[in-house]
C-alpha cells in the first residue's frame, strides 16, 4: 500500500498511522500544519482502512456464511408472518368441542357456481374440523373432502376474477391446512386444538367474505 498523504510505501494500515503520525510530531506547534496534519491523519486512517486484511474474507467464508445469513433471515420472516397473522387479520371465536357423531353428507362434488361451491366446502370443512377421534366414518369422510377440496381449487384458481377474491383467497389458504393434515397423519387422526382454532378463524372471516360478495 502507498501513504495517501505523503506517498511513502507501507504495509499495513498501522505502518500508515506511523507514517502520519512521524510527519505530524516533526512539525511546529504553533504551525498551521498542525490542524491540517490532524485532518490528514484522520482521512488516512480511513481510506487505508479498505486496504486492511483483516477486512477481507476469503470465498469459501463467503459461501458459507451468505446462505446462512439468508437462511436466519427467511426464518425470521416466516416466524414473524406465522406468529403476527393470525393477531392482525382474523377474529376471536369459541372453539367447539370435537363430535364422534353427525351427519354424513350426501352433497360431495361441484356445481360449478362458485358461492354455491365455496359455501358447500366450507361447511364440509367446518365438520371435518369437528370430528374426534373414533368419529363414525371419519375415514370416508376425510378422503370425500380431500377430493372435494382438491377439486375445488384446481378448478376455480384458473378465474383471475375468482382467484382474487378473499373468500377464496383464504378458503386456498384453510384447504391447504386441512389437505396437509390429511396427508401428515391421515383421516382418522383429529386436528390437534390450535390448528383447530385457526381454520375456525379462517371459516368465518370465509362466510363474512361470501355474505359480502367478495
């Protein structure tokens, strides 16, 4: 490296403090130099320090904590998103008790009106939630409403207009709950009480939505 004040070659960047200091005691005190000399030293100091090894970091350091840095960061959103959601956008509501009996629905499948369709899936979901274990057909029940709510979304994502809605917007959001719950444990295994408690939250900001309209 090169002093950038008096052009003498130096090493590192303490050699380019002596470098500016060994100037600076040489001259007068009462001389004007003094001050200027002490800002010269300052912006020495600075620019010498990009230069320092000290600051550098080699590639496989770099590779390595980069994706670790992204890493923590996406994990800190995720956290944030799935911690704060629930507190900023949904309603409080009474959780029901888990049922072993009801009434098996006889309406599975579409009718390709979307208000009738997301009602009827709703609902279906709502005792779906509902059902503890040793509930009478709750396997049956389970793969008719994978299929239904699979059926469901495959069709009406592809309508931009559909698609936009918050009633489908957060019924997507309370189907792919359920669907992976189905696919995690199975159909005989009831939703633990906090997913519970989330899907009843979702339910009724749904029916909220499709009572608007929207």
């Amino acid at each position: 490296s090169i002093c950038p004040i008096f052009g003498q070659t130096v090493q590192l960047t303490h050699a380019v403090v002596g470098c500016v200091f060994t100037h600076f005691v040489t001259l007068p005190k009462d001389s004007t130099m003094v001050k200027v000399s002490l800002v010269l030293f300052a912006a020495g100091v600075s620019a010498v320090a990009g230069f320092t090894p000290t600051m550098k970091m080699s590639v496989s350091e770099t590779a390595t904590t980069t994706p670790r840095r992204d890493f923590i960061k996406s994990a800190a959103a995720t956290a944030f998103g799935v911690t704060a959601l629930p507190s900023l956008t949904l309603a409080e509501v009474v959780v029901p008790p888990q049922v072993t009996a009801y009434d098996f629905p006889d309406d599975w499948g579409l009718k390709y009106k979307y208000e009738e369709d997301a009602a009827k899936v709703r609902a279906h979901m709502v005792t779906a939630t509902g059902l503890g274990k040793g509930a009478d057909r709750m396997e049956e029940y389970g793969k008719n409403m994978k299929k239904e709510m699979v059926d469901f979304v495959s069709y009406y994502r592809r309508f931009p207009k559909v698609a936009g809605k918050p009633s489908f917007s957060t019924l997507y959001t309370s189907i792919n709950v359920l669907a992976g719950h189905y696919t995690s444990y199975g159909y005989k295994y009831p939703l633990p009480e906090k997913r519970r408690k989330r899907l009843y939250q979702e339910y009724a900001e749904i029916d909220k939505s499709l009572k608007r309209g929207r």
